[in-house]
C-alpha cells in the first residue's frame, strides 16, 4: 500500500507537495520521495523512512518548479531497500518520473518481455518500475510528431491497460510536458482529482485520497473512474479519456475497513460513515449470536476501529471507553517480519489503563485480525489489567487470503483464520468470545454511503481474485516472498547493499 500526489500549479509546489505526503503518511512509512520540474530540468529527492525525516530545508530549496508528484510507500513487492524509493526514472522518450499505489499480477512475465523485446533494462525488484518501463516503452511508440499531444500520452495508457494486470494506481510526470493519473480497469486502488482556483484558471492535484486535497486548499471534482487517465499540461491545461475497454468498478474493501482516513471520501462513499455502518451491523450481530452478552464496556483498539466501537456501544446501549493509550511513533505491526518484532512492537504501541478493565466484561474491537499476533497480545493485555471477561470483535469478516492488489498481508499460511474455524481463532487469540463481522454486512455497510457503487474487491475475505489471472502457482510464488524468512533474508541483504552504498539520494537530470 502507498500513497501517490501530483500537482500542477502556477505557484512553486514543493511545499504543497510535502504538505500532501504528511496526510498520506498513513499510506507509507518505508519511504518518501518528490520529483519537480522547472525549465525542463527534473529535481528529485528520496530517501527511506517518513516524510519529516526524508526532507530537509536544503532538499526542499532543490525542489524547484510549478509541477511535481511525491509518493510514500510500504513495500508491498520488492524489497524495503532505499533504492526501490519512489519516483522512478528513465529518460527516454522523455525525462520521465512515476509513483505507484498497488501490485502487478503480471509483473514477471512483463519484466521478460521487456528485456527480450522492447529492449529494457529493470534495475530492482520493483513492479512500479516495471510499470513505468512499459508506460514509457509505449508513449515512445505512440509519438507521431514532436509535439507531445494528450493523445499520445492516453494511446500509451491504453496499451499499458492491455498489457499490465492488477491493480493500480499511477501518477507520473513527464518532465516539462505535464502530470498524468490514471487508474486500473476495475479501479481497484483510490485516486481522486481536486482543483482550485489560481490567478489564471487553476491549481489541479491528484491524490491517494481527499484528504490530502481539502488540507491544501483543493476541493474534491471527483475520482478518476476505472480504467481513465487524466493528463493536466504544465500550462494548467485538463484533459482526460477513458483508456479501458470494458472496464468495470470494484474497489478495494479493505480501503474503507482499515487503509484510509476517516476524513476521506474515496468514490463518492464517506470512510467514516462507513465505518460507523460496520459498528451498527456489528452490533446487530451480536444481539442476535449472544442476546446475554453480560458486556461492561466496549474498548476500541486504536485508532481505525474507533468509529465502529463507538457506534457498536451505542447500538448495545453499553460503555465506551479509551483503554489503551497508542504510541504514535509505532509502525503498522502486520507487516514487521518476525513474530518476535511483532510482539515487542505491540507492547510498545499500547498501554492499557487498568481502570477500565478493573473487574470488568469488556468487548475488545478491531478492524480486522489480519496474523492474530496482535489480538493475542491484546487479549492478554487486558487480562493482566484485571479483565473478568474478555470479548473480542472484528469490524471485518475472517482474512483467509493473501491480497495481491498492493496490500502487503502476510503469506496465507501466517493468517490466523487462513483454514481455521472461528473456534479455533478465539482458542488462539485465548478470547472468551469471538464474533466477526459478515461479509455482506461489510458490503451492505459501504454501499449505504454510495448506492452506485454495486461490487467490490473482496479477495482476502473469498479468495476470489478478480483480475481472471492469479492461479495456485503465483499464490505460492507469493509466499515464499512475503513469508517471515524470506523477509528477514531479504532485509537482511538489503541492509548489507545500503552500508557500500552513498546515502544521498538527490539527483538532477536534464529532460
């Protein structure tokens, strides 16, 4: 999972794209990187970790021009080495830069045929650059003239559509030409279009999510739909075609569950009313399973369950109450590779307030139980601070199924619900009562807010995967990289790669 931004403006962006990137962060914490353009020179900054740590006041001074993009990122594919940073860059046809937000189900097939015959070279492990070889092998094909029309920037996009599967979401510039955005065939991934008025006509931005559009000043024109690109000249110029035969909307779940903020709204549906949906379906569910529930308080583990604890009390008519205090300074602990860093992680970012557990029946609830690492812990943490009971709900239904999308979960066989039965999950987690939420009331919950939107990407929950092209053969290719060994081996030879190499990431290219 990552989070992309893109802005064309009559005004030095560097700052709004910086500004962009901290509402993203929640998208990625592994690493961060802008690219500018200013007189069809590219400046470009990135670096591994967050944002506040990335840029300095001399890297942003470098940072000049009127357009730009900026990427955080989780490393989803790859590795977490520095040099798999985003943007990545090649400079023919163009000087061109692009981010990523998702996961080609194609990428090794694509990476042969683009070595055997269209002649180019990938340096990492990455399926963004992948992506950006193929974009750029295909606009140097569909170049008529030397003028650079949106037409041959959205021919280009269209043959990326045919020949890459997955889901994605790009933003890409191409250096003293323009920002382009564009978004998979079921659109999958979130990207969102804003504006706002300049001097002479507009200031545009593509993002991630909303959130980083109102913060800045742009209002929300809508997202882009499945399948479209939109290509915004250095001159503030918009233009957009639909790139996708056949297209077809079904976004990600789990964006609403967990990825996004609260404050967004991602393709027309609110996240927080949403959220708020899943805690009253919850609720409901757990009067008809356990009528006699006998619950004292509802404790939510922060900070995504909030709005569906909160509302889940009110529906029960029982207490809520802040139980556990979150270390901010904490990263996301499904994705840390080995159970031990996980377990001391979890300790790390939560702390119970014992007044709120003291002789109490409390019903723990979560977002999701992705390893069940975290619930165990959790659970146990609120038995030593004096829990009677200890109930634990979930917001989302079982995650049985790795996603292959751009969500980094874990191998199939370190999910906890992966060929487990509810019993066995609460035995695990050692909860009194385990309940989760149904996938149709999952479903029913984010539709409430956007009719219009009829389906949705639920493949970690069914193991249907709708792209038609992941068989047994990539799932188990999938695990041995995403297994807990195999990360360990990895950073372990990414870290020996980073001590023999120079640290500054800056770079200067001239288009």
């Amino acid at each position: 999972m990552c989070g992309i931004i893109g802005v064309v403006s009559h005004q030095p962006v560097n700052q709004v794209l910086y500004d962009g990137l901290l509402l993203l962060q929640h998208r990625g914490q592994d690493a961060a990187g802008i690219a500018t353009s200013s007189e069809g020179r590219l400046h470009i900054r990135k670096a591994p970790g967050l944002v506040r740590d990335a840029f300095q006041s001399n890297h942003m001074l470098r940072l000049k021009g009127n357009m730009g993009i900026g990427h955080v990122r989780y490393p989803t594919a790859g590795s977490s080495s520095s040099a798999e940073a985003q943007p990545f860059y090649v400079n023919s046809p163009y000087g061109i830069v692009l981010g990523h937000n998702g996961n080609l189900t194609n990428s090794e097939a694509l990476k042969k045929q683009l070595f055997e015959t269209d002649f180019r070279h990938i340096n990492t492990s990455s399926d963004s650059e992948v992506l950006l070889n193929v974009f750029a092998h295909e606009l140097q094909k569909s170049i008529k003239s030397s003028h650079l029309s949106p037409d041959y920037v959205f021919d280009a996009v269209e043959a990326v559509h045919r020949r890459c599967q997955g889901g994605y979401a790009v933003i890409s510039m191409i250096v003293g030409r323009g920002i382009l955005g564009f978004r998979d065939p079921h659109g999958i991934r979130p990207v969102v279009l804003g504006r706002k008025e300049a001097s002479r006509g507009y200031d545009y931005m593509i993002a991630s999510e909303s959130v980083a559009l109102y913060s800045n000043g742009f209002e929300r024109v809508r997202d882009l739909e499945p399948g479209e690109a939109v290509f915004i000249s250095e001159d503030g110029l918009l233009y957009t075609r639909q790139c996708a035969k056949n297209s077809v909307h079904v976004p990600c779940i789990f964006e609403y569950v967990y990825f996004s903020r609260p404050d967004s709204i991602i393709d027309d549906v609110s996240v927080y009313q949403a959220r708020l949906r899943m805690g009253e379906k919850l609720a409901e569910k757990i009067q008809r399973t356990f009528p006699d529930h006998g619950i004292d308080v509802v404790i939510p583990i922060p900070d995504t369950s909030r709005s569906s604890a909160l509302e889940l009390a009110m529906h029960l008519g029982v207490k809520y109450r802040e139980g556990f205090i979150k270390n901010r300074y904490i990263g996301r602990t499904f994705i840390m590779p080995g159970q031990t860093l996980r377990k001391k992680s979890v300790r790390q970012k939560l702390n119970a307030i014992n007044l709120e557990f003291q002789d109490k029946t409390v019903l723990l609830v979560d977002d999701s139980i992705v390893r069940g690492t975290t619930s165990q812990q959790i659970v146990q943490m609120a038995r030593e601070a004096g829990a009677k009971r200890v109930y634990m709900a979930s917001a989302a239904p079982p995650v049985k199924y790795p996603n292959v999308y751009g969500i980094d979960m874990p191998a199939a066989e370190e999910l906890i619900a992966h060929g487990r039965s509810v019993e066995e999950i609460c035995r695990e987690i050692d909860a009194d009562w385990l309940v989760y939420q149904e996938l149709e009331d999952l479903i029913a919950s984010v539709r409430s807010a956007c009719p219009e939107v009829t389906a949705f990407e639920t493949s970690c929950f069914t193991g249907e995967y709708i792209t038609g092209d992941v068989n047994e053969s990539y799932l188990n290719r999938l695990q041995s990289m995403r297994n807990d060994k195999a990360r360990v081996e990895r950073d372990a030879e990414d870290n020996l790669l980073e001590q023999d190499s120079d640290p500054d990431t800056d770079t200067e290219s001239v288009s």
